[in-house]
C-alpha cells in the first residue's frame, strides 16, 4: 500500500522550498545530496518504507528539484541553507 504523501511549499521571501511529508512518529529528516531531489527518496522507496514508523520530512534544498533556483549567489550562504531548514522543521 502506498503511502500517504503530503506536498507542500514554504516560502522564504521570493524563494521557495519544496518539501512533502508522510508517516508518523520520531522525526526522520531526509535532505538529498548534490543534484538529487526528494523525488530520489520517493523513487527509492525511502519514504514508504521509513512512513511505516516514521514522521518523514524529505526537504529540497534550493536549487535542487522543485525549489527555486535563483542565480543570487548570495541566498547560498551556508547560515541562509541552515535557517530554511530549522524554519521548515
């Protein structure tokens, strides 16, 4: 049975973080590496399997599947990426 998956969006001024939610439970927070998506944790059957037990948040970083992309190189900072995840969380 597949599970239930919760999409959404969180805004940070003019940016956008895509993000989905699924299970219940302790928190398990799933950030894709260098090109990856969350779409990768969904595809691999990640999700599903850490739902069962679970409370998933699978986050994509700007710039990676669907959040923005913007060529401000500025909202890279590493102090900016940790405040949108904390945010998100």
């Amino acid at each position: 049975m597949a599970t239930k998956m919760n999409q959404r969006t969180c805004r940070f001024g003019e940016l956008e973080l895509a993000m989905l939610t699924a299970g219940s439970g302790p928190p398990m927070v799933l950030v894709p590496g260098h090109t990856m998506s969350i779409e990768r944790w969904v595809q691999a059957g990640y999700v599903d399997d850490l739902a069962t037990d679970h409370h998933v948040i699978a986050i994509d970083p700007l710039r990676h599947g669907r959040s923005s992309h913007t060529a401000d190189i500025d909202a890279y900072r590493p102090d900016l990426l940790l405040a949108h995840l904390i945010t998100v969380l």
